[in-house]
C-alpha cells in the first residue's frame, strides 16, 4: 500500500486540532478518520531538526517505517507522524523507529477503536435471533 501525502496547512491542523495523539520515544502520532478510502501521511520536520540532509533523513526514515509497520490503518484516516528532537541522531537504525511507530499507533488504535463503539447515535447490532421473521 502506498501512502498518500497531507499537503495542505488546514489539512495538518485539523490533524492536530479533532484528532487523537499518541507518543513514543521518537514521534508523536496525530490521527484523524478523514472519510476517504485512502490513508494519508504527513511528516513536519521542521528547521528545528537540522539542515536540509538531515530533514530528509528523517523523511526517509519515517517514509520507511509507516510502509514497513503492519499497524498503519488500511482505510479512512489522516496521520501526522511528528518526529521528536531524538531523531536526529545520526546513527539511529529504522528498525528503532518502525518499533516505536508500532507502539505509538497501537495506543492510538485502542482510542479508536474505543471511540468508535462508543459513539452516540450508533445502532446496536443485531443478534441472530433478533431478526424479523419473513
């Protein structure tokens, strides 16, 4: 699966704004349901971190844990993937990184998923034996 990019100012802080966050030792994870059938994943790295390579470095490194992490969500989110100041040591391994991504965005699936069944207005399911006879 390949990610799509958050390109737009509003669409960052909406993730940052209505979303549930959850932090690890090297990002803080921003999620956000966006109604879509895609996923879409935005890194802010900011001057803060470095120069240019190592801006980049730290894009890559975050590129390559979201596409190897097998807790990123299938469908209907936006993530904002924020590194923290530790990222920029210079020889930090992705397996580090794609750990602490996994962690991060197993906390935040629990909320979800809390919040999801716990919506109001939601309808019960169904039992078998519940349903109308024909």
């Amino acid at each position: 699966m390949r990610a799509h990019s958050l390109r737009r100012t509003s669409e960052f802080r909406r993730a940052f704004r209505e979303g549930k966050a959850a932090a690890g030792k090297y990002v803080v994870v921003h999620a956000v349901p966006n109604g879509l059938e895609i996923v879409r994943v935005g890194f802010p790295v900011g001057k803060k971190m470095g120069g240019a390579v190592r801006r980049n470095r730290i894009k890559r490194l975050l590129r390559e844990a979201v596409r190897l992490s097998s807790v990123t969500p299938n469908r209907g989110y936006d993530l904002v993937i924020v590194p923290r100041r530790r990222m920029t040591v210079p020889d930090l391994r992705c397996e580090e990184v794609l750990t602490d991504l996994n962690r991060a965005l197993e906390q935040l699936d629990v909320c979800l998923i809390r919040e999801m069944t716990e919506a109001p207005g939601a309808l019960p399911r169904e039992e078998a034996g519940d349903a109308p006879e024909a």
